[in-house]
C-alpha cells in the first residue's frame, strides 16, 4: 500500500500489531505444518487446512462488504478466476518441464508464482466487476455482482482449454498447512493494515455514509474500486490454494452457493470484524463436519437447512453478527485499560 | 533440529497410540449426493448399495463378519466428497469405498483413497482419467469410448442413418465425453453430424434449440443426457412436429424418463448396461427386491450401485485377512463376475468390461434389441 | 405461408424457423412474466430483492402438483366433468381446464399463506433495519426453502401429470414453413398479460392500489397520512406470492417437472426481466420478460445456447449502467 498518509493508528505499532508477531506466526504455521500430520488426524488437518481457505476467503470478502459497505455476491467468481489461472499454470509447467516440478523447491516456487498470478488475474476481474459499483449500491450492485459471478462460470464452462464442464484434473497437490496459514496470516495482515490506514477510513467513510463521504473531498470511487480489488486478489489465492488442494477444479464447484457459504460467514461473524470473519469461518467449517454425524439419526441432511434459519434467527436477533464490529484485540486491550 | 525431534516424537506417538479398534463389523464406506442438484442420482446408487449389502448381510455377512455401510453425503460437492472420503478412511477406518457416480466427484476423491491405499470404486463414472489417478481406482461401468461407438453402431447399422443430430448437456462432462466419442465414431462410420447443439441440464425449455435443429433435417437425434431433461426434450421435440428417433446413453434409464417424456418417447432409443426385463434370475431377484424394500423401479444408476457393491463384496470373500491391498488385488482379478449388469471383467485399467444392451423405449417400456460385447 | 418450390424457398424456410423463434422466445417470455409480476410488487413496495420469491414460485409448482395428483387419484375431475355438463366424457378439455384452474387457485391460496407467514416472520420484523440485513434474510429464507424443500418432498425431479394430453399443437402451414404453437403456451401467454391488466387496474384504481403507491414512495409519510402501511406491505406480499403460485403451476403444466431447485435460476432471470423493464413496474415486467424470453430463444437457436445462463445478467448490467430506471420506469434522484 502507497503510504499517502501520515497519522499512524496508534494500534499498528503496539503489541499485537508489530511485523515480528506476524513473521512469527509465519513460522509457527510452517513448524505446525511439520509436526501436526503425525499427532492429528489426517480428517482433522485436513479441516483446518480447509478453514483455512475459508478465513482467506471471508476475511477478504468482508474488506468488500463490512468495511466497505458494498455488498458483493460474486465472492465465486473471482476464486474460479484463481482457481483456474494458477492449476492451468502448474498443469502445464508439469505437462511441458516435468523435471522442473520434480524438484521441490522449483516446484514450490512455481506453485507460489502460479498463486500471485492467480491473485492478480482476479484483481483485474475484481477490477472489472468493481466499475459497475460506482453506479450502483445495495440491492442492484448484491445482484450484478453475483450475476458477474454467474457469467464468470458460463465462460469457464464454454472455455474449451480450461476442460468446459469436465474442468481441470490431475492438479497435482502442492497445496499444505504452511502454504494456507502463510497466505492467511498475509490476508488478515494485509487487510488489517488497510483498515487501519488513510485508506481504510476512506472505505469506512463509504460504509457510514457515501454522500457524504463524498461531500468531504474523499474520492469514494478510488475507494470502492480498490476495496473490490484487493478483496479479489485475495480470493484468487484462494481459489489457488483450493484447486492444489483438491486437484480437480470445474466451474460447478464455484457457482453462487459458494459465494453465499462465503457471505453466511461474514454475517455471522460480524460485517467490519477481521476476528468475527476468521472466527466465522472457522467455526462453520468445523461445525459442517461435527454435524456430520447428525445424519445417521436423522437419516437426512439437515445441515444447511440449520445454516439457513441461523442466518434468519441472526438477523433477526443479533444483526451485527457475532463480533459486530469489534476485533478481539479491542476487548483483550479493554481488559488491560481496566486493569490499569 | 526442535523441528526433527518434535516430528519424531509426532511419529512415535502416533505409532503407539492405537487409534483403530478391532471392531466385529467390515465397515465399508460411500460417498453420494444425497441432498443438491444431483441428489436424485445419488439417492437411486445408495439404495442400490444398501440393498447388496442388505442381502450379504442376511446370508450371514463375508467371513463370519457383518458389512456396515457407512454413508456420507457430498451434496453434489467435490471438496465435499474428497472430504468425506478422508473422514471415511482416518476416522470410520473403512476397508473400501464406493463411489461417486459423477465424475467431477470421484476425481476429487481418487486421490485420497489412492494416497491411503484404500480400494474404491466409482459405480457409475464415465470419464476415462478417473482410473488412471492410481492402482487403487476402478469402476464398474463402460467408459465413454466404448458406449459412444455402441451407440454410433446402433445409428449406422441398425437404424441405418446418415445425418444425425446432437443435442448434449454442456454441464455435464459426461455428455461431452460421450458426444465426442459418438461423433468420432459416427463419422469415422462414414456417416454426417449435421448440427451439434447444446443445452445446460436444470433448462426445462429446449424449443429453440430442436427448432435450430428441425430445419437441418437429421434422421436421427442423439442425446447423451440424463432422464431429468430427456423427458422434457422429447415432449417438445415431438410438440415441435419432430417425428424421427431419438437416441440416448445409459443416463435416461429411469421410470422417470417415461412418467415426464410420456408418449413422446416412443420410436426412442437408447443403450444401457442391462435390459430390467432380462428374464436371467440374478436381474429379476433384483428387481423384485428392490421393488420390495423402495417401492421403486431400480434405474440404470441403482444397476449399477448394486453391482459395484457385489463385485467389492466377491472381492472380499477372496481375500484371506481383509486388508485393503487383498482386497485390491482381488477387484483387479475380478474376472466374468455375473452381475445384473452383465458379465463384469475388470482390465488392466481398472475399467470394466461387459457388454452394452440396446433398448427401445415404447409406451414406458424398455424392450431389449440386442447386445454388443466390447 | 405459402409453399413455393422457387429459390425463394430457402429463404422462405428461414423465415418460418424465424417465427418459429420468436413464438418460442414469447412463450418463454410468458412464464418469466409471471414469476417478474410478483417480483416487482415486491420490490416496487419495500425495495427488497426477494430471493425467496422464486423458492415461493417452487412451492406453488409443489402444490399444484400434490392437489392434482389429489384430484386424479380421487377422480374429482370427473365430477367437475359431471358438474359441468351433466355427463361424463363429454368435452375433456373443458373439464380439463376447469380442474386446471382449480389447481392453480389452490397453490396460489397455499403460496400467499406462505408469503403472508413469510413477511410476517422474517421480513417484518426488520422493518427500519438497514436493507443489506432484509437482503440477507431473503438469501436466508431462500435457502431455507431450496434445502427444507428436498427433505420434504425428495430431491427426485417429480413428472405433473399431463391434464391436457389430448391437446395436440396448432400448426400454421406445412412441410417446411410449418410453424407449431402450443395452446398451453398460449394459455400462459394470455395469462401473464390479463394478470398485467388485473394488477394495473388494483394499483392504479382502487383504493388498496393507492395505498400501496403510496407505501411505496414513502413508508413514513403514508403511515403518516393513516395508511396501515403494514397491512398493506402483507397485502403486497401475499399477492405477489399468489402470483408465483399461479406462475409455478403453469409453468409445471408446460414443461411437466417439479423439482426443490427448479425456482432458484428462473427466480433470477425474472429478476433481470423486472429490471429491464423497469422495476416496480407491472407493464416493464411483462415487457421486460418477453425481450429476455426473446433474446434467449434467438441466441439458442442463431448463436450458442450455452451462454443463455449469461445472457439475463448481461442484460441486467447493461440496463443498470446504462439506464439504471429500466425501459418504463421513472428515476428517483436520490436526496441527502
């Protein structure tokens, strides 16, 4: 981020908030990496490895829909952009160089690669998709996102190269814990520093109230079309991390129950709270799984039909979601203010 | 160094705490959709799969043992899928798995069994890469290729045309696969695709798509789909003043096709993996039971699901211990096993082989025409 | 047409598959104009996009196909037969369509009480709350149904039974420049466009309409003036809701299958016909639903019908960059 801005929030330098926190939970994802295969589960890893990817996903959608305030619904489209960009790159590398991505550390580097193009090919959608937003709000710019969405996969599905309905297979699966947790240590991070910059208060000031945000010289239209940018970059190397991990992607998977999994997540956890979304994120996913069980008493599958009355019983009781717009941090230092 | 001693201990750990408990059931595991837009397929495969374990298990089981078939749904997901095959594998400890009956699925979870080495077979997938992921992959249907020129065969030979019309499902790769491998066939048969129209299954209006069609005058149209469109298609087709046959793959046996498509799909045709008037005992036991336990006509997908479960079960009593390398090693020798869907002999592609059936649909009966053998 | 064995014949045949095209393309209009009529009420009156109004369309396909399997199987269309013309057998058709509308009154009783619970349980109580929270409730109440719907019902895709089987197609001309139309289809036709004229005549001349004009361009200020804004909201929903019923037995009885997911894609599409057209807007809805049904039916059969899915949401980003208040509708200026 251009740093366009002097005053410094005052949480960016203290405690939780310094780079050495965050390079180190960078090491403890790749030493967690290492050591959990052979204490847990494989199920389990592989649950966490998949709320992961949804951490990624939720935290970078609620930069677009909390802090922006512009409800997106096309979350899919931008991870199929990803998804697909970064497993037809590793494919091909693979097809045309196998001995490159027999090597480890070539073959790391190729997949790491693959991501940040990945990230930035949904930039450029996200780009694309953002225009329309300087036009419109609320209902009409939910719908054309997710109609964006929908025209994203009919093109994957119409795209000859990229498998059309068969989609792509044989991904080989580069995608581990260290990879998933750096990149979403990298989002939380990123879209931390955003929201506590000049910029973020542009896009808070969008949220709270657009006109007269602009009535106060800030450019919102910079504003939204960044927000939508940023936040599809992100999804791209989730979209990435999602194909190596599953080795077979088509455009089915990303249709819009998959942007609506992805907005049940921000809503829960709290529209303008990085710790609600990842707090969100990672409690559905778990919970989708413990639920599991319930279908050998129930015979059927009730799990999303309990997804759904949760997201009408939470906006009818608690519409700001589980964090509202609070982080853990504001209560952990709110505990220290009161001891002090 | 901290790092290689806490993996050691990791490993060492995992070694001495047992995790698995000798248990006194085989637990046998599936994947299928059984809620989501696919739902009605995957429903159809599990009855199939717990009416042959159902059966086993009344004759007293494999080796003393009872069979539990643990489900899991996928929703219609693939990551659902590779999921819920882990979870089958590490924490239900199953011996095998069974399924999906959509490619896109068993592709996600192929790489899974194959890593554990837990046998699986899909009942039901027709691309061919689904058995190439590893030795630990098979399936017990007839992949694209081979249905593609049986049904090419069937147009040329039989019905003697020469201008065909098709009209596949643009999101399901099993239509593509078997649209392609029909039309290379087919031409290479000497004969003409005059016009390759598509559709997305969930459309329920194909009007402008058969007029599109209609005016290149094919004699024949060949659509690779499943019952859920089918009907509709041949409804409006017939509605549209459409008069020649219709042609269709194993995805439209179902008494569904008949209660939706009603009349319209008489002078139709299509292959399957059996004929359910088959007056051989094995398809008539089975048809009568399922009769019983769903009150339901099994469909192809049933078939198939039923006969998946039966070569595992055979594979099992062959083995001596039950560990999942036996029972791998006894699938791949499986060798003119006598199914309902024919005499199944598993390649060295882990594909099955067995014979083709052409059916004539008239008035919501499926009369057999004949056998092709591959 | 004529038939003419001249080199004109070619050209003649282009233009019969041409109509043929555009009576697909308006039949398809149809059913998309009756989901959209609901759909604008609904939003024209509290500006919601209302996700749950195509699973509300599923329901009434449901209803209608639970109520004639009823009447089949009670053989109470023969009794109406009877009723009708005082013998049986005589004049099936008729009876057909007696026992047809019949079904459709009762799904559209069933929907508006599911509309009406509806509104009442998930919608109102966020009357006042942002509209992004209403959004999500509609998502939520959307998959709500899609999901309840297949434990319900079973996830299989269920055959309507066929009413009208002795109803064979009009046909214009022969051989070539042969044109089919479906009577069913001019039914529904019919139909959306009569349904257009009730509902123009409710908003625009009754005092229910004027009520809800008003709730419509000021919440506040009608309950100001007296209106019972909340009945009136009820009101509006359960017309709307109706209205899908009416739409989800029709378009079973066309293309005869019923499934929990069938509402969720047509839902939306008539979304974008709404928009089109210019939502809040009846007669934008109508006219809306026919361009869209139009322009399907012409890229199917002159261009790739797999871009279709595509096609009603291209429409709908054009319209809103280029014309945010739709082909009829009027545009708001927004006040500080």
């Amino acid at each position: 981020m251009t740093p366009a801005y002097k005053t410094e929030d005052k949480n960016q330098s203290s405690g939780i908030m310094s780079l050495k926190w965050w390079l180190t939970a960078v090491a403890a994802a790749w030493v967690l990496n290492a050591w959990l295969p052979g204490v847990m589960s494989s199920y389990y890893f592989d649950i966490l490895m998949l709320a992961g990817i949804n951490i990624i996903l939720a935290v970078s959608l609620n930069l677009v829909n909390g802090f922006t305030g512009q409800f997106s619904m096309g979350h899919a489209g931008f991870m199929s952009v990803g998804g697909y960009v970064s497993a037809y790159i590793t494919t091909q590398m693979l097809a045309s160089n196998p001995q490159m991505m027999e090597n480890s550390f070539s073959s790391a580097l190729v997949f790491v690669g693959s991501l940040l193009l990945a990230g930035m090919a949904a930039t450029i959608v996200g780009y694309i998709v953002g225009l329309p937003s300087l036009r419109l709000r609320g209902d009409y710019l939910a719908i054309v996102t997710l109609g964006f969405g929908e025209i994203i996969r009919v093109i994957f599905l119409n795209t000859e190269a990229v498998g059309g309905a068969r989609g792509l297979s044989g991904i080989s699966q580069y995608t581990n814990f260290g990879w998933i947790f750096t990149f979403v240590i990298v989002t939380v991070f990123a879209v931390w520093r955003v929201v506590h910059s000049a910029h973020g208060r542009v896009l808070l000031s969008i949220r709270e109230d657009e006109i007269a945000a602009t009535a106060m010289g800030v450019n919102t239209t910079q504003g939204k079309v960044r927000a939508f940018a940023l936040g599809a970059f992100f999804a791209g190397i989730a979209g990435g991390l999602f194909a190596h991990n599953l080795s077979t992607i088509n455009p089915q998977i990303f249709d819009f129950n998959r942007s609506f999994e992805v907005i049940i997540m921000v809503v829960l956890g709290g529209m303008g709270s990085i710790s609600g979304s990842v707090v969100a994120a990672v409690l559905l996913t778990v919970l989708k799984e413990a639920l599991r069980p319930l279908q050998n008493y129930t015979g059927v599958d009730l799990r999303m039909v309990i997804y759904s009355l949760v997201l009408i019983l939470m906006m009818l009781a608690r519409p700001k979601g589980i964090f509202g717009t609070s982080e853990i941090s504001d209560f952990l230092s709110s505990k220290k203010r009161a001891k002090a | 160094m901290f790092l290689r001693v806490l993996s050691i201990s990791a490993i060492l750990c995992a070694g001495l705490c047992p995790t698995s408990s000798y248990s006194q059931t085989i637990k046998v595991g599936e994947i299928g959709s059984m809620t989501g837009s696919e739902a009605t397929f995957g429903i159809s495969t599990h009855q199939g799969i717990e009416l042959a374990i159902k059966e086993q298990n009344a004759k007293g089981g494999v080796k003393g043992k009872k069979l539990e078939l643990i489900n899991v749904d996928n929703q219609g997901k693939p990551e659902e899928a590779a999921i819920g095959t882990t979870k089958l594998i590490t924490q239900d400890k199953v011996i095998a798995v069974l399924g999906e009956v959509a490619s896109s699925r068993s592709l996600a979870m192929a790489p899974i069994a194959q890593k554990n080495k837990i046998p699986m077979i899909s009942p039901s997938s027709t691309n061919p890469k689904v058995t190439t992921i590893g030795d630990y992959i098979f399936r017990v249907c007839f992949i694209d290729p081979f249905q593609g020129e049986v049904m090419a065969k069937f147009a040329a030979e039989t019905l003697k045309v020469k201008k065909v019309a098709i009209l596949r499902d643009v999101k399901s790769d099993y239509s593509l696969g078997l649209s392609d491998y029909f039309k290379a066939a087919f031409v290479k048969g000497g004969g003409e695709i005059v016009v390759d129209q598509t559709y997305s299954s969930g459309d329920v209006d194909f009007n402008s798509q058969l007029t599109s069609i209609r005016s290149k005058k094919p004699e024949v149209i060949f659509i690779p789909g499943y019952y859920t469109e089918v009907g509709l298609i041949a409804k409006q087709a017939r509605k549209l003043g459409i008069k020649v046959p219709l042609l269709g793959g194993d995805g439209w046996d179902s008494t569904k096709l008949y209660e939706i498509g009603g009349k319209s799909l008489n002078n139709s045709y299509f292959s399957n993996h059996y004929s359910k008037d088959d007056q051989a005992p094995s398809v008539q036991t089975f048809v009568k039971n399922y009769e019983a336990a769903y009150k339901a006509t099994p469909d192809g997908l049933a078939a198939m699901g039923y006969d998946a479960a039966l070569v595992l079960i055979a594979a099992m009593e062959k083995t001596k211990n039950l560990t999942p390398k036996e029972i791998r090693d006894a699938i791949a020798s499986t060798k003119d096993f006598s199914a309902v869907t024919g005499k199944i002999s598993i390649d060295d592609k882990r594909n099955a082989r067995k014979p083709a059936v052409d059916l004539e649909v008239k008035d919501g009966k499926f009369l057999y025409k004949s056998t092709v053998s591959p | 047409m004529i038939r003419s064995q001249s080199p004109q014949h070619l050209v003649l045949g282009d233009m019969a598959e041409f109509i043929q095209y555009i009576i697909n393309g308006l039949s398809q209009g149809g059913t998309y104009a009756l989901i959209a009529l609901g759909y604008t009420m609904v939003f024209g009156i509290l500006q919601l996009i209302n996700f749950a109004h195509g699973e509300v369309y599923m329901l009434g396909a449901f209803a209608g196909y639970y109520t004639s399997n009823f009447v089949l199987s009670h053989q109470l269309n023969g009794k109406i037969n009877a009723l009708m013309n005082g013998a049986a057998d005589q004049s099936t058709t008729a009876s057909a369509i007696v026992t047809g509308v019949c079904i459709i009154v009762v799904a559209m009783v069933i929907c508006a009480l599911i509309g009406f619970l509806v509104e009442r349980l998930a919608y109102r109580p966020l009357r006042g709350a942002p509209r992004i929270n209403l959004l999500i409730t509609a998502v939520g109440v959307s998959l709500f149904f899609q999901y309840s719907g297949q434990l319900l019902f079973g996830s299989d895709p269920k055959a309507f039974p066929d009413l009208f089987e002795n109803l064979e197609p009009w046909t214009i001309g022969s051989d070539d420049n042969i044109l089919y139309i479906e009577p069913l289809k001019v039914f529904v036709f019919a139909t959306a466009i009569l349904l257009m004229l009730i509902l123009r005549h409710v908003i625009f001349n009754t005092r229910l309409g004027r009520a809800m004009r008003a709730v419509s361009f000021n919440h506040d200020l009608a309950s100001l003036m007296g209106i019972p804004t909340d009945r009136i909201i009820a009101a509006t929903f359960m017309m709307g809701s109706a209205l899908a019923g009416a739409a989800g037995v029709m378009v079973a009885m066309t293309y005869p299958k019923v499934e929990p997911l069938m509402g969720s894609m047509p839902g939306l599409k008539a979304f974008c016909a709404a928009v089109l057209g210019g939502i809040g807007n009846v007669t934008g809805a109508v006219l809306g639903s026919f361009i869209l049904g139009l322009a399907e039916a012409l890229l199917s059969g002159y261009g790739t019908p797999t871009y279709k899915d595509a096609l009603a949401f291209a429409i709908l980003i054009l319209i809103l960059l280029f014309k945010p208040s739709g082909i009829l509708g009027v545009h708001r200026t927004e006040k500080v």
